[in-house]
C-alpha cells in the first residue's frame, strides 16, 4: 500500500467518500510556478514572523519549494507525527472536516489557486492546507490542539440555517474560481450568502467553534502582544496578509472566549488579531469554551439547544445509550428531575438510531420517539405503570425493545398527548446532547444517500474552464521555462527567446518572473 492508501484504509467509509485522487498529473507548469512564487515568498517573509517551529515543519511535513507536495510524500511524513493527509476538492461538510481533523487526518485541497488570485484565494487549495496547516504539526502539542479543536467542533451542534449558509460558501466559491463566470453570477451568488446569513435565526455552538478555530488554527498569532509570531494556517499561507498582519494597521488583543464572539470576514484582510501566550493558552481557552456546549452541559439546556437547532443530533443517556434523532418539543415538569433538568419529556423525530460508544445497536427506528425523565424500569413486555419525580405519569404494553403501544399520560392531573406508537425510553439524567449522529458510519450507511455530497455540476465545468483557460502557446512557454529550470544546464540563448516570446502575452507577469530569475541565476 502506499502511504496514501494506509491513511484512506483508517479512514470509516463515510469519511473515504469524500476523498478524491490528488492526480498529480493534473497540475500544469503554470501551476507549479504558481507554488513555487508562493512559497518562495513566504519563507522569505516568515524565517522571522513565524514560529519556530514553521520552517523546520516544512521539510518535517514533506513540503518543498519548488514543487507542489504529493500526498504520498506528505503522508510519509505525517505518519512519523502520527498524521496523514488526504485529498478533497473545494470546501467540505463543516461536520466531515472536523472529524477527520479529531482523527488526526488533515483535509488538504486538491486545487491550487490561479495566479490571479495569488495573494489570496476565496476557496480552499493545497497552498493554504499544506504550506499553511501542516508545518506547525510538527510541534506536538500544537497537534494535540488541532485534535481536540476538531473533535469540539465536531460535538458542537449546528443549525439548518448553518447547512444553509455552508452551501452558499461553496457556491461563492465555485463560481469565483470559474474564468467564465458572469457579473450577475458572481452577483447572485454574493446574494445567496448574504441572504443565507440574514437567514440566521442565533449563533449555534457550531457557528462559535468556527470562530475559535479562525481566530486560532487559522488567524492565530502567537507570543508577546508587542513582538507576536505567526502560527495561523490562514496567515502562513497567504503572501498579502503574511506581510501585513504584524505591523501596526492591524490591532491585537489578548486571546480569550471573546473569539468566539467575534465574527470575521473572509473577503478582506482582518482588522483586529488575537494573541496567544503560548500553545498551553489555546488549551485553556479551548477548556472554557467547551463548558459552554451542550455536550458538556447536557440536561435543560442540551435539550433546547437540540430543538431549537431542528437538526439531527444525539442525546446521551445516563446509562451509556445515545439516542440520535430530532428533538421536536420538551414538556417542562412539575419538578426538576436532577440538576440541571426539569424537562419530564422530550419528543422526538424519527428516524431514531439507538448506539453505546459511537457503535449502533439494531436498527433505525422509522417512527416516533420518546425520552421520559426521572427515575424507573420499562419492563420488556407487558403492561406497566410509572410515576416519575417529574409529575409525569405514564402507562401502556410494552412490545419488546424499547416499543411501547397504547401509550397514555398525566401531568398535574391533565391528560398529556402522547402518540400511542413508540419508542420510549428512561433516564434519570442526561449528561449530554451533542451535535450529529453518535453513530455517523451507520448513520450514513442507512441516510446517506438522502443527503449525498458530491462535486456538483458548477464545481466541475469550473475546473474545466479553468484547464482550458490558458492559451495553448502561453501552456507550452510556461512547459519549456520549467523545463530549463529543472535541467542542469541552462540554455542562455533560449532563455532569451523565452523572454521575447512572453510578450506577446503581457498580462502574464508570473512567467516573466520565472525567466527573469533564470537568468538571474545565469548571469
């Protein structure tokens, strides 16, 4: 297998289906120059704004300056780190990209900026998720905090305005990388995500986990707030926003929960830069932040953070089981259960995936579901009758694995409507409701096809245009002038006919950059 593979074959097949081929072959020499000018810059920028650790993770990581990084190089790296990498195209799931960083597996772009947008591009590409992302693994305890960030972000439960605004993100994306695009495309595209952001009816958990993750893995500066050092991705790898982000335009404060209150703007170079002391100081923030969350906090407050979100997400039993399914209503109690939780019931919406430890037990059940709170046994079979510390009163026949019939309640001597079909289950606490399914390999296995992702059609005649975007004389310039870069003896004479030759295309300043640098290097 090669090293590649060994990553892929870790991976659960919900992940795996994400993964695209890099295909090397694929990238053109206009491309590679593309890599090389940027990386050249920025290890010039960076020997002394960056962390230490930056240049030395570099070559500790697999990545070089004069050619794109394959993932089999990367990935023999990475695995001495207890790394790997895999490839995907553009932006993924919030929720796929969080979990394979908890796994320790990073989610590298396999699309490379053009040369238009060399100083910064609006979507993902393998200079921001290698040459950004990948050096400061190399340091682990920076790597343990990537780990965890992930995992948080993947506990934290996000909202259907969030699905809404994450494909309007991806459509910007697209349709800002395709050469062909139109005004009024770019324009209505620029609509949808403003719409989708109006569209928010709170901040989810999930939205300020994204926060924390920007102003740290992405934006974070690090050190003294009068001498900082680099150590955000999104910094590394951008030559523009490299340069300016320690000198004087740009405030910094002290790092604190405040970044996860604090939006940020991906269209333009940020204004204001959060310092941390050292990598212990993301711990610590990281710690306060996940005691906000309803997978720590569970009870009441869990629960209404679940339906108010109208997503599918997972509550955790006190006896181990996770239920996975929608929260759709809470009936309050007459009395708190346990701290933290007077809620005597709670709705759910099927389908209903029942699992302990992440692995699922049975199958999904297509209807209704019910959580009852307090103590109390539900026979196998048979009839039964509880009274719970609630208030709540409940009797029917019990059917067998956990499927009750003919189900009827009381509350404060009220009838409570109940549907007479269900799933029921008993606890007398409920430690934690955490986002998405407890089980996401046999949740995709069952429900993935409703919700597929795959490249869509935009994404694809995208990289189409952008192929075929480069006029076919200018294709073979940029072939010889790499070429010649890469033989051991430079032809001066042709060198000069390169440099005549690129006139004829005046707007391509990159490949005058690399003839002028050859013979440079010849002179």
């Amino acid at each position: 297998m090669t090293p590649t593979e060994r990553t892929l074959a870790r991976l659960p097949a919900h992940l795996r289906r994400y993964v695209v081929s890099q295909d090397y072959a694929s990238y053109t020499p206009r491309d590679q120059a593309v890599w090389r000018h940027i990386l050249r810059q920025l290890r010039g920028q960076l020997a002394g704004k960056a962390h230490p650790i930056y240049l030395e993770g570099l070559e500790a990581t697999g990545i070089g300056t004069e050619r794109i990084p394959s993932l089999d190089e990367m990935n023999e790296q990475l695995s001495k780190l207890g790394w790997g990498a895999v490839s995907v195209r553009g932006f993924i799931p919030p929720a796929v990209f969080t979990e394979l960083q908890s796994l320790g597996v990073l989610a590298i772009a396999a699309d490379i900026r053009t040369h238009e947008h060399i100083q910064y591009t609006p979507a993902p590409d393998i200079v921001h998720e290698s040459a950004g992302h990948a050096p400061i693994i190399a340091n682990a305890r920076y790597a343990e905090y990537l780990k965890r960030c992930g995992l948080v972000g993947f506990k934290a439960i996000s909202t259907v305005e969030d699905e809404a605004v994450f494909q309007a993100i991806r459509n910007l994306s697209v349709v800002k990388e395709d050469p062909s695009a139109t005004p009024e495309q770019i324009h209505h595209a620029e609509a949808r995500l403003d719409a989708a952001n109006q569209s928010r009816r709170y901040v989810s958990e999930s939205t300020r986990a994204s926060r924390l993750y920007w102003w740290t893995a992405e934006y974070g500066l690090i050190g003294s707030l009068d001498n900082p050092r680099i150590y955000g991705a999104g910094l590394l790898s951008s030559i523009g926003e490299a340069r300016h982000c320690l000198t004087s335009e740009v405030k910094k404060v002290p790092l604190s929960l405040q970044c996860a209150d604090t939006e940020y703007d991906i269209t333009r170079m940020q204004p204001q830069l959060f310092v941390a002391r050292d990598f212990e100081h993301l711990f610590q923030v990281l710690e306060e932040f996940e005691a906000t969350l309803a997978w720590k906090r569970g009870g009441d407050y869990g629960l209404q953070e679940a339906l108010r979100a109208g997503t599918v997400n997972h509550l955790v039993l006190a006896d181990g089981r996770e239920v996975t399914a929608r929260v759709v209503e809470m009936l309050p109690g007459l009395h708190p259960v346990a701290e933290g939780l007077s809620t005597a019931l709670v709705r759910l919406d099927g389908p209903v995936l029942v699992s302990r430890g992440g692995k699922a037990e049975g199958k999904p059940w297509p209807g209704l579901a019910l959580v009852a709170f307090g103590a109390g046994e539900l026979p196998d079979r048979g009839p039964f009758q509880l009274e719970l510390a609630s208030g709540l009163q409940l009797q029917g026949f019990a059917a067998g694995g956990g499927e009750v019939l003919n189900l009827r309640g009381q509350l404060a001597g009220r009838p409570v409507a109940l549907p007479s079909v269900a799933q029921l289950f008993l606890t007398p606490r409920l430690p934690s409701v955490a986002g998405g399914p407890a089980d996401p390999a046999t949740w995709d296995r069952w429900f993935g096809e409703l919700n597929a992702f795959t490249e869509g059609e935009g994404e694809a005649q995208a990289r189409a245009k952008k192929a075929t975007a480069l006029h076919p004389s200018l294709a073979a310039l940029y072939r010889e002038v790499r070429a010649q870069r890469e033989s051991k003896s430079l032809d001066v004479r042709r060198l000069e006919q390169l440099a005549r030759a690129v006139s004829d295309f005046p707007d391509d300043w990159l490949l005058r950059t690399e003839i002028d640098e050859l013979r440079a290097a010849r002179a």
